[in-house]
C-alpha cells in the first residue's frame, strides 16, 4: 500500500472545520454566560444622585460591559479547557502533529473571540431594550449609541482583541498546567498573592500596571500592536512548550 | 522491505524501563502478532511506534522517518487501543464522516456495511456504548481507514465471542484483499493464532522471539514420565518450563532440537512426547520463573 503524503494546511483546515464541530459545547456555554451576563448589567454600572428642594434626580448608567468581562472570562477558561487531555487527546486518533494541533486550536480560539465579541457588543441594545421595557421610568439614549455607528465597529474590534487576548493567555495557562499539575496550584497563589501584596504595600504593582496597559490604551493602533504582539508571544511559548508534549490517557 | 526499525530503543518512566534496549524490523505486509505478559513493554512500544511517546534513547523508523510529530506517519498509521477517547459532542456517523476526512484511504463503503452488521445507530453517542460495542466501533475504524500501518492494541476487550470471531473473520478478509501491515497486540495467542504470520514474544522490555507462527509451533515439546527418566533425557537441553506432578511424573517442556531417532528412543524408554500448543510456548517462555504459579504455594 502506498503512502499518502498530507500538507500541514490541509491537514490544519481539516481539523479546524472538525473543531468548529466537535466543541460546540463552547458556544452553548457563550450563550449562557451572556444570559447571565445580561442579568447582572441590569444591576447598572454606575448610579449619580443629586437633590435640592422639590427636585430628585438620579441618574442610573446602563452598559454591556458586564457582558463583555464574561465574555472574557469565558474567552480564558474555553482555551484552558481545550487545551486538556480530553480535547487535546482527541486530535491523535485522527491525522495530526503538535503543530498542526495548536494551530487549528488558535484558529477555533480566533473564531470564537470574532463570535464572543460580536455578541457581546450587541448585547448592549438587549440591555437597552430591557431598561426601556422594565425600568426606566425616563429612558435618556445618547446620540452615540442610538444607531450602529463607526463607533460600534471599533468597540467590535477592541472586544474581539480583548477576548482574543484572555484566549492566548488561558491557552499558556492550560498548556503550562498540562507540563506539570504544580502550576495549577502556583499560578493562582502567585496571581492572587500578587494581588494581596499589592494590596498591602498600598501601591501600584505589576498586575495593575498590566492592567493599565491593556485597557488604559488611548491609541486604537497602538492597542492593536500591543494586543498583537501579547498574543503571538503567548501562542509562541505555547507552541514550544507542548510540541515535545506526549500522548497520555 | 521493512517497514517499522528499531534499534536499542529504550524508554523510562519514573525510573523504571517500560523498553529496554529493544530492537526489532517488522516488515511490509505482514500481520505481526505482539505476544508479552501484562507490564512487558507491549504498548509502550506501539505509542512509541505511532508517535505518542518519545523514546528515552534508542533509533526508531517507521516509514523510514522518525514517528514523533511526524505528519506522514500519522497519515498513514492508525492506532486502535481500548483507550480511544472519540469526541465526545459528535454522533457515531459524524465521527464516521470526520474520519473520512482525515484519511485519504477512507472505505465509506466498508465502514457503513460493518456499521450495520453490528446493528449501531448512527444517531448514538460514543460515550453510551458498553465497553464491547465501543471496542467494536473502534474496529471498524481501524478497518476501514486502510492505512499502510494499521495497529490494534488489545482490540477485543469486552467483545463477546462471536463478535470476536467476526473481528478476525473480517481483519483477515479486509488484509487479503488490501494486503497492509498489521500489528496485533493481544493476550488471546489461541485465538488470533490462525490470523498471525509473524509472531513477536516480548519479555520485560525486550525481544524474546520473532519468527513466523509456523516456526513457534515446532518450537518446544513437552516430555512426560518419571522423574529420573525426564531429567536424564533433558539433560544438557534448554528447559523452558517444568512441573512435578504426583506419583514420582514430572512434565518437562524443552527446547525442540532433537532428531526423530531420539523422540523414538525416548519414547521406547516410556516417556510420553506431547507436543506443545504455540500459546502455550508463549506463557512458559514469558513466564519470570520455571515453576509457575504453583511455586508460590509449595513452600517446601
């Protein structure tokens, strides 16, 4: 019997369309973190209340960014959770190398940021139209946000590059974890104590300063390149660690 | 032409060497049986084989390339074990459909006619199916894959015995018609006995026999008499299992190497000759001590 020669794109083309397929648990847990997400925005994410003589006046701010902060999360925990052995296993009885495996996976990451980002943004007229229907007693739209606008398509992008940020950074997690099941108890400690410490010296350390750089990004192409260039280092070492990564049950 | 190399393969895990400077060739289209007790080194070897692992130190070719994250070889090469973890949000068809896409020799036909003799829906779910039925999925994937390497790993756990019998009934038929190379690792040497053209005996990590399953049938006889009787004719020859039984007989199972004027001897002396069944070989010859189980409970 001859033997077949495969390419490496092929071969990634064909595992991303059985990923689309195969991981649609991913996007049925999308939906539900969203619903959910969408509850606690009626909440408000900020509240302005002044009063003088027979005037009271309170001012109730509504936004999707609860929406968006799920989405994230759930960006960070899907890409930890395909890189298990559950799901990283599953590529070995079809045709495959450690590449081509992580490549269809940072595809389907990708794809699912593009999916999670765009309906968390759209998420924002659902939240209106239950504040208009529910709540408010006086609904004040502003003109910004009234219509799909150019506006709409960079707040689009950015959460897209967010949650594509979470994806990488979940996807080096899981794959660091997979190394060795010691990280999955020092990364929260060194996260968390980080935190605390943090916390304790009463200034600004390396998680906030983190944080600022990401999400305190003025320049739109600036915050590309940043994200960009984050998510390519953490896909990189992902992909270095695991090639020599071998198939356990 | 060979098709998988080995040299001095050795593989450690924590310690201990599941492969101990291990060297094979297993050639091209041929089916290959891989004989060993539980812990010998068999399926480590066949991870190492379809690039799952990666050997400690040693030289490993199959397809003359290095199997480790080798494209070509994952191409051509499927791996059956009772391991298999399919995913687990696609039905029986899908998966079937999936695997048609993977592999460019793919039978549809085939797979849907083995799909229906062992009456599977294709609406059901991997993760449903007892561990028979699974084992039976498996089977047909291994089959209809047509791989230049197709290697089955303990491919009838749970089966019953006439899905067994139809297993090798139909390996055997799919191998003539599309002669491949085969390698099937099992515990049932009697059963899949017919099926074998090589056999390969593994014993703590390394090779112990490789040779056609013809060869192993003429390998050893059995002698049975009395004690002095069998000591003084299998004097100086390689014992390879014994057992004393009541009443002064003793059963002594060597090494095949004497001429038929000998056996006659033998047996005008009053010695029985038996011959020895090839699975039967293989347990003596694996086994880690001569005497068997019984020696644990004879203590004196």
């Amino acid at each position: 019997m001859s033997l077949t020669k495969v390419s490496l794109s092929e071969i990634v083309r064909q595992q991303y369309v059985y990923k689309l397929k195969a991981f649609i648990q991913v996007f049925m847990s999308l939906v539900f973190v969203q619903i959910i997400a969408i509850l606690f925005s009626q909440g408000g994410s900020g509240m302005m209340g002044s009063g003088g003589g027979l005037i009271d006046l309170e001012v109730h701010y509504y936004s999707a960014d609860v929406v968006v902060a799920f989405t994230m999360l759930w960006g960070f925990i899907t890409a930890i959770l395909i890189t298990t052995k559950a799901y990283r296993n599953d590529d070995f009885i079809f045709v495959t190398n450690r590449i081509s495996s992580n490549l269809s996976n940072m595809l389907f990451l990708l794809t699912a940021s593009v999916i999670g980002g765009i309906t968390s943004m759209m998420s924002t007229y659902l939240v209106k139209i239950i504040i208009a229907l529910f709540k408010g007693d006086h609904f004040i739209n502003s003109s910004a946000a009234s219509a799909p606008s150019v506006g709409l398509f960079f707040g689009i992008c950015a959460t897209i590059l967010y949650i594509f940020l979470f994806c990488s950074l979940g996807y080096l997690v899981g794959t660091v974890v997979q190394l060795s099941r010691v990280f999955a108890f020092a990364l929260p400690v060194v996260f968390v104590g980080g935190l605390f410490f943090d916390g304790m010296r009463g200034q600004a350390g390396i998680i906030e300063s983190l944080f600022t750089f990401f999400f305190m990004e003025n320049s739109f192409v600036l915050f590309i390149f940043k994200i960009l260039f984050t998510v390519c280092l953490s896909f990189s070492a992902a992909f270095i660690l695991s090639n020599r990564m071998e198939v356990k049950p | 032409m060979s098709m998988i190399e080995c040299r001095g393969l050795t593989k450690v895990f924590g310690g201990t060497k599941a492969l101990n400077n291990f060297t094979c060739e297993i050639n091209e289209n041929t089916i290959t049986g891989l004989i060993g007790r539980n812990g010998a080194g068999k399926t480590t070897l066949l991870k190492i084989i379809a690039g799952y692992h990666q050997q400690t130190s040693g030289e490993i070719k199959v397809f003359s390339e290095e199997p480790f994250n080798n494209l070509t070889v994952s191409a051509n090469m499927i791996f059956v074990h009772d391991q298999l973890n399919l995913p687990t949000a696609l039905n029986l068809q899908e998966i079937l459909d999936v695997m048609a896409g993977f592999y460019k020799n793919w039978d549809r036909e085939l797979a849907h006619r083995l799909f229906d003799y062992f009456s599977f829906h294709p609406m059901q779910y991997y993760n449903g199916l007892s561990k028979g039925m699974k084992s039976t999925f498996n089977m047909i994937l291994g089959l209809a894959a047509r791989t230049p390497l197709t290697i089955f790993d303990e491919p009838t756990t749970g089966m019953d015995a006439a899905v067994r019998k139809d297993f090798y009934r139909a390996l055997l038929k799919d191998y003539i018609a599309y002669p491949r190379t085969i390698i099937l690792s099992s515990h049932h040497l009697d059963e899949i006995e017919d099926l074998l053209e090589d056999i390969l005996v593994v014993k703590q990590g390394q090779e112990l026999l490789h040779m056609p399953i013809a060869e192993l049938r003429e390998y050893a006889i059995g002698l049975e008499g009395k004690n002095a009787l069998v000591k003084e004719w299998t004097k100086d020859r390689e014992i390879i299992f014994s057992k004393n039984g009541a009443f002064d007989q003793s059963y002594v199972v060597v090494r095949n190497d004497f001429s038929e004027s000998e056996l006659y001897q033998a047996e005008l002396a009053g010695i029985e000759i038996l011959p020895v069944s090839s699975s039967d070989v293989c347990v003596y010859l694996t086994s880690k001590t001569k005497g068997g189980i019984d020696d644990v409970f004879n203590k004196g």
